[in-house]
C-alpha cells in the first residue's frame, strides 16, 4: 500500500514539474521585455544584438527553445545567468541554503508558538484565556508575512534599534564556512559567536514568517485536541488522576497532532514561497532576494532555474509529509 503510494506521488511530481516547467518557460517568453536589449549600450547595432540572441538561442522559436533548455536541465545543465554570466545551478545552490535556515528557523518559530497557544486555549476552554488566545491568532493571521516584517523593521530596527534589520551575518566577521549552510556549521564548529550573530540578523524575517502560520497551527490543533478530550480514554485519564496539562500532553496530543503535521507541511511550501518578499525586505542573502533581482532584469534562465527548484522543494516536502501521515496513520499504514 505504501509503495503503491509512493509511485503514484512520484508520477504526480514528474507531471507537476512538467507542467511546471513549462508554465513558467512560455509565460516569462511573453511577458514584456528584451533581456537582450538591457544588456547591450545604447549605442549597439542590430548585429550586435543578433550575435547575443542567437548566444543565448534566443533566436529559435519558443517550442525549440523549451526542448533545448529542457533536454539541458535532465542533464543537470540549466543555462547560464544572462544579467550575471554564471552557472544558474550554481548560483541557485549558493544561495538555497540561506532560505531554507530561515524557512526552517521560523517553521520552528511558528510550530512553538503555535503548538503552545493551542495547548493553553485547549486547557483554559471557555474562559477569557482561549477568547484572547482567539483574537490573537485572528490578528497574526489577518496580517501578511510582508507587512510584519515592515511592522517589526519599523519597531524594533527604527524606533528601538536592537535588532540588524539587513543582512545575513555581519561583514566584519570573519567566516570560515565550506558551505552555504552557515547557521548550521557554525553550530558544528562551536562557533557561537557567528550562530549568534546569524540568529540576530535571521530574527525578525523569521518572526514575520512565523506569526501567520504560527496562527493557523494554534486555530486547527486547538480545535484538534478539543475534540480529543471529550473521547472516552481521555475521561479515563482524568479518571485516573491526571492533572489537564498532563491529559492533554500525555493523552490528546498525539492524536490531535496528526492533522496539524499535514497541515505544517503543506504551509512550509507557502513559507518558503512567502521568503520572496521578506528576504528583499531585509536584504537577506537567499534565493528569494535573488528572484526578484532576477525578474527585474528579465534574467530568462535564471528565472526558469529559481521557480523550478521551488517547485522541487514544494513537490519533495508534499511527498515527505505524505509518506509521514501514511506511516504515522495506521489505517493507511494497514490498508
């Protein structure tokens, strides 16, 4: 049952990408706009012009051009930056790893948060609490992860400067990383200092990632465990002597838990979709900075490189959080 399941979603991810690709490969073709003609000076004849088109094959029809840029990316090849003059794989695993800290930094941002909310309301329902615990998570989920970051750039880097409002790590420090996986390795390497100054510059982005998904998590599981502890082995429990929080931690959770570890995965595609703008916001060094600089300079196959990798990391957490619920789920499990 699970390799039946397992093959079928990854038939749906090669469909996906598929479509994918070529959604974006016509639509950034048609859009307004010569990448050529925003390379070249003013003062460039029409040769000049027809020598780099035909550099970048941008002299062939679209269906060619598709066919060819797509029998290059099976081969791992992408094509090269026009406005950059690099590798587009390379320069998208440079900056990959940056996003994907910060989309994890404040996935687990979101899910304490969240999951915290979530069990207070669950144990203090019907009072006061849980009303406010309602209107904050209303008010978290009201407002987009752009406009936080905005609010807390304007409070706590403005008005109250204690935070670094640009950046990934400050540019005097000296940084011995290997890779682009630079929170991490820090932490391997024991250097503190740097894991510090990298949580400082990740902070507020990540915050204002965090708060509306951090709301929807405590919206669906409080509404998860309070149904639980109405079911007749958490009666037992309370039966039996169990304080609440030990009813609800010990008991609830893990049932009420399930649908909100589908939900989780499916919003952390949207997080790190939501990265784009946060990331220009605070001039954070990661792929979704680098989108936006792409499309501004109407950067074709980088622009094709980016979304494509996006849609990869959307397809592969989809299909891990899938495999995750038919494990976790024992009558998918055994069915």
């Amino acid at each position: 049952m699970l390799l039946q399941r397992f093959l079928i979603r990854l038939l749906t991810m090669a469909i996906t990408l598929f479509g994918v690709a070529v959604v974006v490969f016509v639509v950034i073709r048609v859009a307004p706009g010569d990448p050529i003609a925003m390379m070249l000076p003013p003062g460039a004849t029409d040769a000049d012009i027809a020598r780099l088109r035909a550099l970048y094959g941008l002299d062939k029809t679209i269906v060619q051009q598709f066919f060819i840029w797509l029998s290059g990316v099976v081969r791992g090849d992408f094509g090269t930056s026009i406005s950059l003059r690099q590798d587009v794989l390379g320069l998208v695993f440079n900056r990959l790893p940056a996003t994907l800290e910060l989309a994890t930094v404040a996935l687990v941002m979101a899910v304490a948060i969240g999951g915290t909310a979530a069990i207070l309301g669950a144990r203090e329902r019907g009072t006061a609490v849980e009303a406010g615990i309602d209107i904050a998570s209303g008010t978290a989920l009201s407002i987009p992860d752009f406009l936080w970051g905005l609010v807390l750039i304007l409070l706590f880097g403005v008005l109250i400067p204690v935070f670094d409002i640009s950046g990934r790590v400050s540019p005097q420090l000296d940084l011995p990383f290997i890779t682009q996986f630079y929170l991490v390795e820090s932490m391997l390497r024991l250097r503190f200092d740097l894991t510090w100054d990298l949580l400082k510059h990740m902070l507020m982005p990540a915050v204002a990632l965090a708060l509306p998904l951090a709301a929807i998590i405590a919206q669906l599981l409080k509404q998860s465990l309070k149904e639980v502890l109405d079911l007749d082995y958490v009666v037992l429990a309370r039966v039996k002597g169990f304080s609440e929080t030990q009813v609800i931690l010990r008991e609830a959770l893990k049932n009420a838990a399930l649908p909100t570890l589908t939900l989780v995965g499916v919003q952390f595609t949207f997080l790190i979709g939501g990265t784009v703008i946060v990331e220009r916001l605070f001039s954070y060094e990661g792929l979704g900075n680098m989108a936006i600089d792409a499309v501004i300079n109407r950067d074709l196959p980088l622009i094709q490189g980016i979304v494509l990798v996006f849609a990869l990391l959307f397809v592969l957490i989809n299909l891990a959080v899938d495999m995750m619920y038919a494990l976790l789920n024992p009558r998918l499990r055994h069915g």
